[in-house]
C-alpha cells in the first residue's frame, strides 16, 4: 500500500522538487537543473523505501533451529540514512550480536533488516532500537 501510494504521488514529488529548487533561487530551466526535479524526487523515494518494506516479506522463514548457544555476531553492515531534522545523508556502520535460544535467522537477513530501519527519516540513534525491536519480532527467542 505504501509503495502504490508513493507511486501515485510521484508526479507531484517531481513537482514539488522542482518548487524547492526554485525557492532556493535557481531556475529548473537551466540546462543543468532540467531533470534535476526528477533525478532528486528518484533520490528521495530511494532513500525512504524502508516505509515499504515489511519484516515478515524479508524474513521469509529464514529462521532455523539449532543447538548452540554460541554468540553470532555480524560485522560491518553499511547503513545509510536520511536525518529527519536537515534531510542530509549519514552514514556507517553496525554491529549486530545474540546469542541464539534454539533458532538462528540466515545471516543475510540482518543487513537486509538494518536496511528497512536505515533506509528512513531518522535520527541516528533510532534504528539501533528499531533494529534490535525487529530482530526480536521474528521470534528468535
């Protein structure tokens, strides 16, 4: 629903892009800026497309019983997100670690859920709650 949403509105983010550009005193005529509204309103809608994903479609049963109580940890998963005070980029990385009650979730799954909760408006303290919140949503415990 979110996605068929932001499809529909995309025509008037273009537009909208284009005011912003305009407002800050430049003229989306201007050879550089003439697809710019496009290209930006692309770049927004690409930075926020965690509002379209749902935890449970990721996960898809990548759950897996196990007997062992050995740490699993995941290093260095890129993350980029958008401030949503300024709407500039940041960026880094995170470190995920737990130690498993008799199921583990498929590796892959956890860089794709940091990008669910990164690939949004946030704050750079967020998505280490949201994160650790959705990794216990998949009932790994």
């Amino acid at each position: 629903a979110v996605k068929q949403k932001r499809e529909e509105n995309k025509s008037e983010l273009v537009k909208r892009c284009g005011e912003i550009i305009t407002l800050l005193g430049e003229d989306v005529q201007r050879e550089g800026l003439l697809h710019t509204p496009e290209r930006m309103a692309k770049a927004l809608t690409f930075f926020t497309t965690g509002y379209e994903k749902k935890l449970n479609d990721l996960v898809n049963g990548a759950i897996f019983t196990v007997d062992s109580d050995n740490m699993v940890i995941v290093r260095d998963i890129d993350i980029f997100s958008m401030c949503e005070h300024h709407l500039v980029p940041f960026f880094g990385k995170m470190h995920v670690g737990y130690i498993p009650k008799g199921k583990v979730l498929g590796l892959s799954k956890f860089a794709r859920i940091a990008d669910i909760y990164s690939k949004r408006l946030q704050i750079q303290e967020r998505p280490t709650k949201e994160i650790a919140d959705a990794i216990m949503d998949v009932n790994l415990h």
